[in-house]
C-alpha cells in the first residue's frame, strides 16, 4: 500500500540505531529517544521526508543519530527533521520540529499546482485519488467566481483554482499548513498571486467572508462544521458549497443544518474509496441555494 522507500528508511533507521546506540522509547518504562518515525516519499522524486520523533527536550540527543541515517540514505533522503516530544501523553509527535537538511517541504503537484507539503502539516496518504477528488471539485467551481475555502490546510485543493477564480481567501488555523500554503502561494503566476488571500485562524471568525462568497469549499476535520460557519452557509448568499467530508456522522448532522427549508439543497453526492480494504469513504456534496 505504501511506497517501497518506506520500507528501506525504516530499515536504515533500525541500523542507524544499532550503530549509534540511540534507544528505542518504551512506553512502560517511559525511557529511551526514538519514538516513533514519519516518512513521507515525495513522488517526483522518488525522496523521503523522515522526521525522527524523540523523548526529548533538545534536538542535541538526536544528532549523531541524524549524521548517521543521512550517511546511510545519502541521495535518497529529501530532508530531515527532528521532532521533540518529552511528555508522556500519547501525542504522535510535539509541537517543536527542528530542522536537519533538506528542503522545507515535500511538493507535490495537485490540481495542476504545486503543493507543499512541511513535516508537521496535515496530508492525504492516497494522492493519486486524491488529486481526482481535487480535480472533481474543481470541476464545480465557475470560472470568476469569488470563493472562500476553510479548513485549507496547505492549499491542496485551492492552489490549482486560483488562477480561474475572481477572488480566492484561503482559511487555516495550523501553523505549519499555514507555512506550506505561503510556500503554495508564492509559487503561483504573479497574477494569481494577487488574488489569493489568507484567513488565518478560526473558520468561524470570518463568518462575514464566508456569507458573502459565492462559492465555499469545506474540508472540515471529522468532528464537521463549526456552528458559526454552518450558519454563515445556511442564511448567507453563497450559491455553492463544496463539502468533503471524512466523518460521515457529522456530514449527515451539518447537512440537516444546512438543507433547512428555504436553504441549500444537496444536488450531487460522491463517495471515495480513498482507504482502499477498509470501510472508510471520503464523500464529497454539492450544496446549491434553493
């Protein structure tokens, strides 16, 4: 399911480990350094992002471990990190992550934009499908419309949009999405530049942006809409609202809310397999105002 490169970090990393004498954490013991690894393969090519999590306050317990595994990798490491995490809390990984080499980011092309991708921001795992769900929301967009999109993460949906639309606000409260999305933004053309905005920060705090837009695309977490944002769709003066959804509970709870009479009504629904052999969909709606 994932890419062969995967496999070969995560055998380096083990060797790594044996030559530096770096311990494995355990959770019963609450000792040790190397909690977990994340390894992103970046496709074009054909590098990995490896971010070594530690039990740690300070990066210096995890250097000669980060000389060692670039030696071993050598041209096929893309970057890597260190992420500290001391406590004790089931956290995958901490707030701080410290830069070794490399780039700043995995890129990635989506929606023929290219993406970006930092360690500590939120990405799909299957981007062949997800860049056909991009291109089938793209697809419902009309061309100069002004369109707002919250819960943007680095811009994976909206960066290929902008150069179409007549106004693009992009809504984000993670820091490091918001520092994937700068780098988004930045590599557009000169004039879609100027058209794309941020709206950094909670969703709802830009319930006027978003009554106002004619188009808002919604890539909620699973818990679904904030209550200010599903009241800015409902009574505002959107026409169209693109939502896709991995929490298929709350999908059903916000659409409820949203298909009052005299609102929007649902005109498409499309469900993805986008976890292939388990029983999760990703579902995209077409919300248009009755």
């Amino acid at each position: 399911m994932h890419h062969p490169l995967v496999n070969e970090v995560a055998a380096e990393l083990k060797r790594a480990l044996g030559a530096t004498g770096a311990p494995p954490y355990s959770e019963e013991r609450r000792g040790g350094l190397v909690r977990y690894v994340q390894i992103v393969v970046e496709r074009a090519t054909a590098t990995a992002q490896v971010v070594a999590v530690l039990f740690s306050e300070s990066a210096a317990d995890g250097r000669s471990l980060a000389v060692e595994l670039s030696r071993r990798l050598d041209a096929k490491l893309g970057s890597l990190w260190l992420n500290l995490n001391p406590s004790e809390r089931n956290a995958i990984v901490g707030a701080d992550f410290v830069h070794v080499a490399g780039p700043p980011a995995v890129r990635e092309t989506l929606g023929g934009a290219d993406v970006f991708f930092p360690p500590g921001a939120f990405g799909q795992s299957n981007l062949p499908l997800f860049d056909v769900i991009v291109r089938d929301i793209a697809a419902r967009v009309p061309g100069g419309a002004r369109v707002v999109e919250c819960y943007a993460g680095v811009g994976a949906i909206g960066l290929g949009l902008v150069e179409r639309s007549g106004d693009y606000a992009f809504n984000e409260t993670a820091t490091a999405s918001l520092d994937g999305l700068s780098l988004g933004i930045a590599a557009l053309s000169e004039a879609s530049r100027g058209k794309a905005r941020v709206l950094p920060g909670p969703a709802a705090d830009f319930s006027d942006e978003i009554g106002a837009a004619e188009v808002v695309i919604v890539d909620p977490p699973r818990r679904g809409l904030e209550p200010g944002v599903s009241s800015a769709l409902a009574r505002g003066r959107v026409e169209r609202v693109l939502y896709l959804s991995c929490g298929l509970e709350s999908l059903i709870r916000d659409a409820e809310a949203l298909t009052a009479p005299g609102r929007l009504r649902a005109a498409e629904v499309q469900a993805y397999a986008l976890f292939p052999y388990t029983d999760h969909v990703e579902t995209l709606v077409a919300f248009e105002r009755v």
